[in-house]
C-alpha cells in the first residue's frame, strides 16, 4: 500500500514557559491509502490538538509530518494551504458553515477555489449532498438546517473534492443514530470508491466496524 501521511515524534506543548501542558507526546503515525483509521480517548486527551497538528492547522513543538512527498517543515505558508485544499478534507467538531451560503454553495466551495469549472461544481456538490440525503435542502441555507443537517453538509464540503485524506473529528456528534449509521456508510463508500483515507476521532462506537485500525489516545500519547 502506498503511504499517504507519516508523523515522526510529533509533540505539542502549550505555554512552555509558563504552565506547560504536554497536549500531544512524542506520536509517530502512519496513514497509507484506501485506509480507515478510529482514534478513541476520553475527552481531553489530545486527538483534537493532534488533528489540528496534522492537517496544519496547529503549530507544532516538535517533530515531523509529511504528506506524501511534502515535509511540513519545508513549505511556505501558501503552499500548505494550497495542499490542504487539493488533498485534503477536514471535519471539525463544528460546522463552519457561511451562512449567507446555501447548502449546495457552501459544498461548492472547495471546488471553486480549486478552479473546477462552475458547472462541474455545482453538479458535484448536489451529487455529495444527495449521497448524505440531503438531496432535498440543497438550497436551505444554514439558519434553516437542524445541527445534523449542518454537519452533514460539512461532511459533504469536506468530501467533494476527492481529497486523498479526511480528517475528521467527531463527525457524528450531533446526529442521531440512524443518520450516523447513513453517515458511516457514506464514508465507507467514499473511500472505497475514491481510495481516499480517513482519520477519525470519535466517541461513537459504529465507526469501529468500518475501522481498518483502532488507535486509543490518553494523555497526549497513542497507545
């Protein structure tokens, strides 16, 4: 299997000079392609301080990350952003949906920024929305969606540009069962459709019969 993400003794310390606290504590972690991987840990454990770190949305204390061929460490600002935003997708615990935007708008996103072509765009994100079923509020903005309905288009925006890796944290926790079964098998089909790759950090324990790895997290450190 090709490998698409590696961390090497990757560490993050907050206030070092101060009060430090050891979020994240000497973790090296593979991704490879066409991969599902679950991380558990109890709330305050470090799996959002290590996504944020992963996807560069965090600085580091020390430590590496690559991305395929690409050292973190070696690219310019720009350029980070530009490979979050070709390759990658990310999930937060919230939404951050614009909420001037439609749902369909907001998927879009990613697409037009990218320069796809308006159409393709627009056709693209109805596609993913549908495949979330939420094919029927594509032109409800996000003051009209319920908090499921609003993660479930975040989820859509993350995925519709074919990232080569998603990024997720706790993406269900704001629906209900049965929309988190739908959601999970969603996921499921993307990457087995795309060869794509998931990182997911979760308290629900449906995601573990889709995982390919299971990883637990406790204070700062992969177990």
């Amino acid at each position: 299997m090709n490998k698409v993400f590696a961390a090497e003794q990757l560490s993050k310390t907050f206030d070092p000079d101060t009060s430090p606290i050891h979020a994240v504590k000497d973790v090296s972690l593979e991704i490879f392609e066409n991969e599902i991987i679950v991380l558990t840990g109890r709330s305050g454990s470090g799996k959002s301080t290590l996504l944020h770190l992963l996807a560069g949305l965090e600085k580091k204390t020390s430590g590496s990350i690559f991305f395929k061929e690409n050292d973190y460490d070696k690219l310019k600002p720009n350029e980070l952003t530009c490979l979050r935003r070709t390759e990658m997708g990310f999930v937060y615990q919230f939404h951050y949906l614009l909420n001037e935007l439609s749902a369909q708008e907001n998927v879009s996103l990613p697409l037009k920024l990218n320069n796809v072509n308006h159409d393709r765009a627009i056709l693209a994100s109805i596609e993913i929305l549908d495949s979330l079923g939420l094919g029927h509020r594509i032109d409800h903005k996000p003051s009209e969606l319920s908090g499921g309905e609003k993660q479930r288009v975040a989820i859509a925006r993350s995925l519709v540009h074919s990232p080569s890796l998603v990024i997720l944290d706790e993406p269900t926790g704001d629906l209900d069962t049965q929309t988190s079964l739908e959601v999970i098998n969603s996921l499921k089909k993307f990457v087995s459709d795309k060869k794509s790759s998931l990182l997911i950090a979760t308290h629900d324990d449906n995601f573990q019969k889709i995982a390919d790895r299971k990883l637990m997290m406790d204070s700062g450190i992969i177990e």
